[in-house]
C-alpha cells in the first residue's frame, strides 16, 4: 500500500527541519514536536499524577481514569523513545485514547533513560512500576485482577520484559500485552527485509536504531538477552495473550511480526494486526492520520475485550 498521505505530509515537514545534532538536542526536539502534535479529543473522567516507588526512587507517573462506573481494568503503559528519550507527557494523547476507548484505567510511567542509566536500568523500573500497580488497585480506583501492559516501540520492549519476568518471578498475573511496533531482535538485524527496505526516509531510521543500541546496552552481549532480545528467549511459553501492532513502512515491523509468530508457536495467543501505508511513530499521530487513529482504536478494542 502506499504511504498514507497524511503521514507522507509529517515527513516533508520533518526532512525540512533542522536536525538535531546529539542526544540532548534530540530530547529537547523530541518534546517541542510533541508539543505542536494536535491531539484527537476524546473524553475521560480525568489524570491524576503521582510518583511510584522505584529501585532507584520515585517514578513519575500518571493515571488516567474512564468516564462510567468503576473499578475498571488497568493497564500499565511504557512509552517509546529508543530508550533514551520522550515522556509521561509526549504520550499523554495516546494513554487518553486507550483510557477512553478501551475503557481502562491507564497508568502511564516513566522510567530511566540511557545512557545515564543502561540496560536493566529501564526493565527494571518498569517491572517495579507494573508489581507496585498490582498490589495498588483500591489507591488507584483499578481492578488489578483485569491487569494488562502496554506500549509502543522501547515501551513494548519493556512490556515483554515485564511478561517474562512476572512469569519467570511470580509477578502479578497479566491478562494481555498490548505491543505497537516493538523492538524484539537487537542481534539477527540482518535478518529482517524491513531493517533495508524501510531504512531511512521514514522517521525511524536504521542509524538512529544503531545510535539508540549503543546508548542502551552497555555490554554489547546484553544484546542476546532476553529483556531486550525477547526472540532470543530460550522460552516463550505462558505469557499473556498479545496484539502486536506494526507499521508497513518501519525498519522494525519484521521482528514484530516474528515475534508475533513466536508467541504463537509456542503455544500461546497472539495476533498481528498491520499497519498498512504506517511509519513507525503513528500511534502519536492519529489527529493527522484517520488512519492511523483507526488502527489505535482497533488495538484499543482488542484491549478492551481481553480485559472485559
């Protein structure tokens, strides 16, 4: 399919503005762009922001709570960002959406970026901010028995992580993972046709992804860990059902869609829900794409009926 138009329109806009020259332009451009992004409107009944414990201490964090009678389901939220960038805030538009069409409550969370802070770093984090959620339903307003993670990009790397580690440690019991366009291989690049087809010209470019490793992973034989490997995982048995979305125009929607098949081969229930005309980014643009606001509100429903 081709580009989506809409999209096509952002890319223009991106390849004629000034590139950011190092990691702490590229934050600071990062939050600007976020900030001009128009947000689709939707209703909930409110956020309220709050800190969490961590392992290294507080965790923004913030809660979005539906319209309608709760407790409602939760779902713990990680953003995207290579691991080294974005916020609670550059997602708040997308934690809204689920919040209001998925019907969940939505507990966005923070966690600490590289290269200040590496692999596990962020896993970690993430993994305490998902067992304290579990055991915090009643201050939260959530029903935590109907649990489920999610994320887009690095956060859906951090997802997975959380999956295995609450299977592999006697963590809370997830009853789905919501992954859109995931980070699954760090090692067998070459492996996928997306990584040189989709390389560069479509926001998310083979260099940056390259840039974004060697600022996560301190060692690089942590690249074959199953935190930030998951297709290296010696098993992928007994984790939660999982929608993984791609997009048809990012270097990372092969591995999403092995890692999809993975799950699936053994033996559990997963779905591939494509992004066709998609770049890697969409779920941040759905005021600009009906498309892309389309395929949200599809992953949404689906979250939605495994959480009901």
């Amino acid at each position: 399919m081709p580009l989506d138009p809409h999209l096509k329109e952002v890319l223009l806009q991106m390849a004629a503005a000034p590139q950011p020259n190092g990691l702490e332009e590229m934050r600071a451009a990062v939050i600007a762009n976020s900030a001009r992004m128009p947000r689709r409107e939707v209703t909930i009944a409110g956020t309220r922001d709050l800190t969490i414990p961590g392992p290294a201490g507080g965790l923004p964090a913030r809660l979005y709570t539906p319209e309608g009678e709760g407790p409602h389901p939760l779902t713990v939220y990680f953003h995207g960002g290579g691991f080294v960038a974005y916020s609670i805030e550059t997602h708040d538009s997308v934690c809204r959406e689920l919040c209001a069409v998925a019907n969940t409550a939505v507990l966005s969370v923070d966690y600490r970026l590289a290269p200040e802070h590496r692999f596990p770093a962020g896993v970690d984090d993430a993994y305490a901010a998902l067992v304290w959620a579990a055991a915090h339903g009643e201050e939260l307003g959530a029903d935590t028995s109907r649990l489920a993670v999610a994320g887009d990009s690095a956060g859906a790397s951090l997802s997975i992580a959380c999956t295995l580690r609450a299977r592999d440690e006697d963590g809370p019991r997830i009853r789905a993972q919501l992954l859109i366009y995931p980070a699954a291989d760090f090692v067998n690049v070459e492996r996928y046709p997306s990584r040189r087809e989709n390389a560069e010209g479509y926001f998310l470019t083979e260099e940056r992804m390259k840039f974004f490793g060697q600022m996560y992973l301190a060692d690089p034989t942590h690249a074959a860990h199953p935190h930030v490997s998951p297709l290296h995982a010696a098993d992928l048995r007994g984790l939660p059902p999982a929608l993984v979305l791609t997009a048809e125009f990012d270097p990372l929607r092969d591995e999403g869609v092995a890692y999809a098949e993975a799950l699936n081969a053994a033996g559990g229930r997963a779905t591939h829900q494509p992004g066709p005309g998609m770049i890697h980014g969409f779920a941040n643009m759905t005021a600009l794409s009906p498309a892309a606001a389309a395929l949200l509100d599809q992953a949404a429903a689906w979250l939605k009926a495994e959480l009901a």
